[in-house]
C-alpha cells in the first residue's frame, strides 16, 4: 500500500496529491522547527509519518459531517490541528480550524507553518482555560491532560451538540473511569489505526456529575 493509498483509508475519504504533498511539506516544517524548539521527541522523529501524520488524520472521518468550527487544544507541533486544517482545506473549504497553544514559541511556529502551507487557520495563543468559549462543533485535543480534566478543558469550548475527539493510550480505561466520577457523558471508543493499543475516545452530551 502507498502511502498515498494509507492516508486515504485512515482520513476516510480520497485525499489529493496535492494535499499529500502539503503534509510532507508540513513535515519538513516540524522537522526544521524541531532543530530549535521541542515540537515532537526526538524518538518519534523517525516515524514522523505514521507517529503523527497519520495518527492525527484518523481523527478527521470520525467527526460529524456538518462540522462548521473545530478546535485543537495544545496544538503543539500541529498534531492533529494542522493536520485537519490540510484536509479541511482541500475536503471541506468552508469550515474553520483553530489551534490553541499556549507557548509562544510553539505558537509563532503555528502561525507559520499555516502561513506556508496556505491554510486559513486561526492560531490562539493563551491558555486554554483563560479563553472566552469558543463554540467549536469539534474539540480534539492530543496528549494533552488526563481525562478528567482534559473533559474540563472541552465542555468549556464545545458547542451545544458538539463532541470530543481524544486519542488515549493503554491506559484509556483507567481514564474513563476516573473521569466518570466527574462528568457524565456518551462514549464512543473506536480503534486506533496505527498504534494498535490506542483508543480514540468521542465524547458527546458532556455535563458535569
């Protein structure tokens, strides 16, 4: 399989060439910004690909169809905000993408890395809980927060009707549990597609216990 053919099956819908080449150049970004500032651990650098392309683009088939606003929280290196914007840019032109980062390091390498890839994309830099509501239709938000209070963080910005996307590791369960004590909400849990002990978390109808 190319790996044009495996961003395909993982975005969920046929992705340009183009588009494909505007993730490699994305990538390329990272990898310089990464030589200056901390955007992705060096261990990671090999598998940039599949560690965070990939990883971040399997999240964009699982949010409604009518998405207007989706928001990333710590946005880091882009992972997955730059990601959906590059395939919202080309799939769905209309919507709009906003990446929260509260380092300004980290933040200046959002705002340019968008700027060179010609996407449309709003960059906040400040803290996630300093921020009035957002409103987003969609919040992701990766290796961020424990859930419990990574929860907190999304009913703060989330839309009436809105869901959460949260990808989580071997300890998901134990995260789940833990935040159940806190919030009520419906669960979605959904495979990851390229590391096999992940989970993908949706969250819908959040409320506070």
């Amino acid at each position: 399989m190319t790996d044009l053919s495996r961003l395909c099956e993982v975005a969920g819908h046929n992705v340009s060439r183009e588009t494909e080449q505007r993730l490699r150049r994305l990538v390329e970004l990272v990898e310089k910004w990464t030589q200056r500032i901390n955007l992705i651990s060096p261990a990671s650098r090999p598998a940039i690909w599949d560690r965070h392309v990939l990883d971040s683009a399997q999240l964009y088939p699982l949010a409604p169809r009518g998405w207007q606003h989706w928001a990333d929280l710590g946005s880091g290196g882009g992972f997955p905000g730059l990601i959906v914007a590059t395939l919202a840019f080309a799939d769905r032109p209309d919507t709009q993408v906003t990446l929260v980062e509260s380092d300004q390091r980290k933040a200046a390498f959002l705002r340019s890395a968008a700027s060179t890839l010609g996407l449309q994309v709003q960059v906040l830099a400040s803290r996630i809980e300093g921020l009035p509501p957002l409103g987003a239709d969609v919040v992701s938000a990766r290796a961020l927060a424990p859930l419990p209070a990574l929860l907190g963080y999304c009913a703060r910005h989330l839309a009436p009707g809105g869901i959460a996307l949260l990808p989580k590791g071997q300890r998901a369960d134990e995260e789940i549990a833990a935040a159940r004590k806190l919030w009520h909400f419906d669960l979605t849990l959904h495979p990851g597609l390229i590391d096999p002990a992940a989970r993908l978390i949706q969250i819908e109808s959040l409320r506070r216990a």
